[in-house]
C-alpha cells in the first residue's frame, strides 16, 4: 500500500504534469509565488516580526530560538491574535482574495477539445483540486472543511475529505498482504452469492437511485470485491442488508474520482481505498443506528427518535400530530400474545422503528445517490463528533420535506411505503433550503462555526487596553536590570536539556537493555534448538542401533531354529534306526557263531603250530551286550551331541 500521494497520480481531474510540492495544482503554486512577493505580504510579515519581538520582550527572551517548540507556538499564536485584526492583515487578505481569483479565472478560462463543461463548473473543478491537494499536504486542518456545511463537495474533494476522516491505514494494509500471498485467500466462498446479490440492488427496478452505477459492470466489481473480503475477514456470517448498502456511496466516490485500467478492470490500490474507508466507517459507527440486539443500543435509537420528535415538532407541530395518529394505526392484523396495541407503544418508539431501518443504512435506498453523498458530506465532516447529535437533523428535514405525501397517510405501513418511495425524489436543494430556514444556527453551534475571531488569550497591554504601558520606556532605555532574570532563564534551559539529555539516555540504555535480552533470549532459544536436533540424532542413532542388533539376534534365533530342527530329525531318524537294530544283531550273531565254529575246527592244526596266538579284535557294540545296554548306550551318545550343539550355538550360559 503506496502512500496516498500515489493516488492522486490517479485522480482523473487532476493533470499529472501540473502536479508540484505533494500534488499541489501549478496555478495555485503561482498563487502563493505572487503574493509572497507583494507589498502587503511584506508589510504583514514585518508587523508579525515586531509583534513576536514584544511578546520575547515581555517573557525577558533574547531570541526566539531560545524558545521550546510548543513555547515557539504559544508566542506565534498571541502575536498572529494581535495583528489579526489590523490594516495591513485585511489589506493581505484583499490581496489573496484579487491573486487567487485571476488565478482561477486564468485557468478555468484554458478549455479542452470537446470539453462540455461551463466555466463555472471548471472554477469550482479547479478550486475543488487546489483544496484536495492542500488537505493532502496538511490533513490535520481537516477541521477547517466545516467552513463548506450545508455544500455539496466536488468528486475530487469529496473523495480526499472521506479518505482523510475514514483512513485506517491497517486494514489496507491486511488486504493487500493477503492479495500478495494468495489472491484466493480474499475471495469469500460465498462470492457467487455476493456478486448477486450487489448486482440486484445496483440493477433493480429502484436503480434510478443508484444513476451511473446501474449502468456500468466496474461498480458492481468492485462493491462485490470489497464484501466478499469483508465476509473473509469477519469470519463468514451473514451479511445484513445495511453491509451491503453502506458500501454503494464509498464505491461511488472512489470509482468516480480514481481511473481504472484500459480494459476497464480494477486495481488493487482503488479497492483497497474502498476497503479502508469501509471498514472504518464500520468500526466507527454509533450504537444508535446498529442492529436492536442490546439495551444500550435502543436506549441511543430511543433518544435520537425523541430528539427528532422534537426537532419535526418544533417546525410543523400538525406533522408531528399526524406521524403521531399514523404510526398508532396498523394495516397488519395483529398477533396475539406478540404484537402489542400501538397506541400503547410510546410515540418516540413508534418514531425509532419507523426511522432505524433508515439511519442504519444511512440513507442509502431511499434518497437518490446525489444527494446521498450530499447527506454523507455533511456526517463525515463531523465524524469526529458525536454523529447522533447531527442525524436526528437530517431525519427530521426528511421527514418534513415529505409533508405533502405523509399526509394522506393513515398507518404505519403507508409511512413507510411513503419513505421508501417518495424519498428518491427529494434533491440537494431543498435539503440546504431547509437547513438555512430552520436548522442552520443550531448546527453552527454544534459544528463549532459560532466563535469570535480572537480565540487566544491576548496577553498584551496595548492591545488590551488600547495604550503603551508604563513600563514600555523602560524597556527602551534600558534602565531595568535583567541579568538575573535572563541568567535564570538560561539555567531553566540548560537543565531542561540535561533532562532531556538524561531521559534520551535513560531511554538508549532501555532500548540497549531490551536488545542484549532478545539477544540471549535469541542465542537460548538457539541452543535449546541445537540440543534437541542432537538429542533427535542420538535416539535416532540408537533406535537404528537397536534395530541392527534385533535383526542380528533374530537371524541367530532362526538359525539356531533350524539347526535344532535338523537335530530333531537327525534323533528322530537314529532312534528308529535304534529301534531295528537288536533283531538284526541277534541273526548276525547266531551266523556268526556258526562260522567261527566251522573256522575254529579247520584251523586248529594251524593254530597249534603259530607262535604267537593272535586273541580276536572286540567289536564297538559286543554281540553280548543286552538291548537296554545298547539303547542306554546310543541315548548317551546323543545327548552329548545335543549339548555340544547347544554349547556352539548360546554359548556355555544356556548348556544347562
């Protein structure tokens, strides 16, 4: 979001090349070269320079650079109230007045091709421009923009006047961040709906009110852009009826002053101008005209309807009388139990329901949108203030200029029906006649344009009594000694800048101090950071760890499975070989018995003549060992297989 100066590069009156010194026009730059180089703006300036010479004088100060900065104003402002008044200050004034009027003259007399426009409204184009660019150069004389009450404001000064009064920097600032980072992020998901919505009230059978805005897409755009990022940023909910229709004027301002794009699109800086002024406008409205959910806003509703009762009655009492027979009249068949007799209703109520569907629009639908944005100049000129000091006002001139259809009126429904249509016709003209004839002392008073010339205290003896004072001579010649008193002055000074020397310093050190803390803070926060990541490391080094190891021991364990199985069937096998064995030994034994026999008888002689017998070589399994021996003996040879197995596989710890 650009400053606002980046928008008047935009303004469609405002010529790019003319623009000088925070936009201001070069006529009126001109202006202000021509009299600075007058006569009287001489004179002035001289008889200003002696009048802050006395008051330094009378406050015992040598030079006015000695002065504090709000001291400076002080002294500015009494010697302005004491030259306000004299010859030479009205024959400036005389001269501004001549300069400024050839200015204008000379530059409203300059015409463009095809140009429509008379030379009055090309004067009042050009001082409308001058005073937009001198609001944007100084916006805290916002206030003098009270002086124009009861005018309707030219586009481009209408536009700079609401941008100053509505500004909120922040909420433009919100939107463009969300257009940055993700355009769809400020589309509600209600768009659709939105934009039908906005295009039913600009186009409906009462678009006469709306005038070029029914006619043209761009506004329906833009107004369907702002509430969607509304419905964004409040969360969703449902838009009521006064959301939709406080958005037209600020559209209507914005889109007639600022340009558009060649393809008639929209740019972001020209809804987020809408956007800020919405939203503050939002923000900044009195509890009179929001919804009647609480005590506290009937309680305001209630005294402004009581005040405009007064006011209506105290310019046309038999009005009064007639809105007070009407309202107690209903053409709806009542409910009972839930609607109560209205002549039992007080009449100030009656009046508040009648008017708060109005006020809380703000007169949006019901007049025509000239004098809308007539009404919404005078409001936002007195923003600042309490706006349900001015709205009963503006109610009551309403409610007077329709006198002629109120009164064939005789109940409620007809009242309103009379408000709803008839209001369309009412025009800026009889709204300032109105206010001139009744109403125009009273709101002076209130906008604070009743006051004398002189609103600073004068401390001055010759401009309060009208003579030199006595001590006048003496200040001349010299005579009175000041020494102590300008030695006084200066210790004042000088310990008013140690000071203010000690709380910059006392502030530095503050600032210093805040800046080692987030620095710890900081470099902690780092640390723990760099703690945790290693920490986040070591379990992760260990559980990897871990894992490995329970791959490792559960590939051992299906090894060891296996081996164990191919013991079992290796067991398994050798006993069922066991089993068999014993019948076969004993066959083979009897056989051989028999042959031994048979070799013993043929082999004696040869035995007989050896010299050295040789005894037969025992067998591993004796021919005479029993079957328990036999199976005793192979039971034992397995197990010690098995163990030694064992021992290979878990080691000594699980032999047992």
């Amino acid at each position: 979001y650009q400053e606002p100066i980046s928008l008047y590069s935009n303004y469609t009156s405002l010529r790019i090349h003319e623009m000088e010194n925070f936009g201001i026009p070069l006529w009126l730059l001109e202006t202000k070269g021509e009299i600075a180089e007058s006569v009287e703006w001489q004179d002035l300036s001289s008889e200003l320079f002696a009048a802050v010479q006395q008051q330094l004088k009378e406050h015992n100060v040598l030079f006015y650079t000695d002065l504090a900065d709000e001291e400076k104003a002080v002294v500015m402002d009494r010697a302005s109230a004491l030259v306000q008044n004299g010859d030479k200050y009205k024959a400036l004034n005389r001269r501004v007045s001549f300069v400024l009027d050839k200015q204008l003259n000379v530059h409203s007399s300059v015409t463009k091709d095809n140009e429509t426009k008379t030379k009055t409204e090309r004067l009042l184009e050009s001082a409308a421009e001058g005073s937009a660019a001198l609001l944007h150069r100084w916006p805290d004389q916002k206030s003098r923009v009270r002086i124009c009450f009861n005018r309707e404001f030219p586009v481009v000064l209408r536009l700079e006047v609401w941008r100053l009064v509505l500004s909120c920097r922040r909420y433009a600032t919100e939107y463009l961040d969300n257009v940055k980072r993700n355009r769809m992020q400020t589309v509600s998901a209600r768009d659709l709906e939105i934009g039908q919505k906005c295009e039913a009230i600009l186009k409906s059978s009462d678009s006469q009110r709306y005038g070029e805005m029914s006619e043209s897409s761009r506004f329906v755009t833009a107004m369907k852009t702002v509430l969607s990022w509304y419905h964004v940023w409040r969360d969703g909910g449902e838009l009521s009826e006064a959301d939709y229709m406080l958005s037209v004027p600020l559209v209507s301002a914005v889109l007639r002053t600022l340009c558009c794009d060649e393809d008639g699109s929209l740019d972001d800086e020209v809804i987020c101008v809408v956007i800020e002024m919405y939203l503050s406008l939002l923000e900044k409205r009195p509890s009179a005209i929001l919804e009647l959910s609480n005590q506290e806003n009937k309680a305001a509703a209630n005294v402004m309807a009581q005040r405009v009762e007064s006011l209506v009655n105290g310019v046309d009492s038999q009005l009064c009388s007639l809105l007070h027979s009407a309202l107690a009249v209903s053409s709806l068949p009542a409910q009972p139990g839930r609607d109560p007799n209205p002549e039992q209703v007080p009449f100030y109520k009656r009046l508040r329901n009648l008017l708060h569907p109005v006020v809380r629009r703000l007169f949006v639908g019901y007049l025509n949108m000239d004098v809308v944005c007539f009404v919404w100049d005078q409001l936002i000129m007195v923003f600042d203030s309490p706006l349900e000091d001015f709205l009963p006002y503006l109610c009551a001139i309403q409610l007077l200029l329709l006198k002629d259809n109120l009164q064939q009126c005789q109940s409620r429904q007809a009242v309103e029906h009379v408000l709803l249509t008839h209001s369309s016709k009412l025009t800026v003209r009889q709204f300032q006649r109105l206010v001139d004839e009744c109403f125009i002392t009273e709101l002076r008073q209130l906008l604070g344009l009743e006051f004398s010339h002189s609103t600073v205290p004068v401390v001055d003896p010759l401009a309060a009594i009208g003579m030199p004072p006595p001590w006048q001579q003496w200040s001349q010649h010299g005579d009175v000694q000041r020494e102590d008193l300008l030695h006084n002055r200066q210790m004042q000074r000088q310990q008013r800048d140690e000071e203010h020397e000690r709380l910059m310093e006392a502030k530095r050190e503050q600032e210093e101090a805040r800046r080692r803390d987030q620095l710890e803070k900081q470099q902690c926060l780092e640390d723990e950071k760099m703690r945790a990541e290693r920490e986040v490391q070591r379990k992760e080094e260990e559980r990897r760890i871990l894992e490995e190891r329970l791959e490792q021991e559960k590939a051992l364990r299906l090894r060891a499975e296996e081996e164990r199985r191919q013991q079992q069937d290796e067991l398994e096998r050798l006993r069922q070989e066991l089993a068999a064995l014993p019948t076969r030994r004993s066959s083979q034994s009897s056989n051989q018995r028999h042959q031994s026999e048979q070799s013993d008888h043929m082999s004696e002689p040869s035995r007989d003549n050896s010299e050295q017998p040789t005894q037969r070589q025992q067998s591993p399994l004796d021919p005479h060992l029993t079957t328990e021996q036999i199976n005793d003996v192979m039971t034992d040879t397995l197990q010690r297989v098995m163990n030694a197995v064992n021992t290979f596989t878990h080691g000594p710890d699980e032999t047992q």
